[in-house]
C-alpha cells in the first residue's frame, strides 16, 4: 500500500513543521500604531510578510520583507537571533504569522513579534503601503479598536 504523506497548508512540508498547536498566549504581538511607530523610529527592523508571493505582490508594508512561511526557516537560519522581526500576514483570520512567530522563537529568536491586523488592518489605517491592493480579503473594511 503506497502512502501519500499530508503536507500541512501553512508551510507546505510533510510532517508539519509550523506546529500551531501551542496556546496562541505565548505570541508576543503588536498593534497596527506600534508598528507604525518602529517603522519611523528603527532602520533595523525587520518586518517579514510570511504569505505567498501573489498576496506580497499585490499589498505588502512598505519596506517589508518577503519570506513565504514554507520557507522561512531556509532563509533566516543564520540571521542574528537578536534582531528586531515583526512578522505579519493578512488579517486576523490568518494564522501564518502566529506560525512563523513560533517557528523563530523554536529557532532561537529572541526579539520577535506578530502583527496580528495584517494587510488588511494596515491598509484599512491608511498606512504606508505598496502595490496595487486589489484582492477581495482587502476590500472589507473592519473597524479595529486599538
């Protein structure tokens, strides 16, 4: 009997490797002005949008980094474990940032946190942003309280 191994939607890898079945307590995050705010104040943030290439293409932060959430471990593996990250995805909704956030701290990161609002919160804000924003999970508004 030929098994066909599960690959996990979040990262993409069989056995999963992203393991969000931790107490989503433990994730450090940070509101959509806090970020706002590291952004203008700290050159060496490092803010890393996990989804796939077509939602970065079309919306991401400006200044933002893009690193998929299946292939992050094989692109910060050798980072300096001190360096300021902010991971964000798209929208609450979306638990690839949450993953990415443990994924880095199983890594050994120590300063690192999640925007839990994502895109949409960002672009709903008005926030520095870049590209066309044209998928439909952006064009909802929310009213978010912070």
């Amino acid at each position: 009997m030929n098994m066909k191994k599960l690959t996990c939607p979040l990262c993409k890898t069989a056995p999963c490797s992203c393991d969000t079945s931790d107490n989503k307590n433990n994730i450090i995050t940070i509101s959509a002005s806090e970020l706002k705010k590291k952004i203008e104040q700290n050159s060496d943030l490092t803010v890393i949008n996990v989804l796939d290439e077509k939602f970065y293409r079309d919306c991401h932060i400006k200044g933002s980094t893009h690193i998929p959430l299946n292939r992050l471990k094989s692109e910060v593996y050798d980072w300096d474990k001190n360096q300021e990250i902010i991971i964000y995805c798209s929208n609450y909704m979306c638990t690839a940032s949450s993953a990415a956030f443990k994924i880095l701290q199983k890594m050994g990161f120590k300063n690192i946190a999640t925007f839990e609002g994502g895109m949409k919160e960002w672009k709903n804000k008005n926030f520095p942003y870049e590209g066309p924003c044209t998928l439909d999970y952006l064009k909802t508004i929310t009213k978010i309280n912070e």
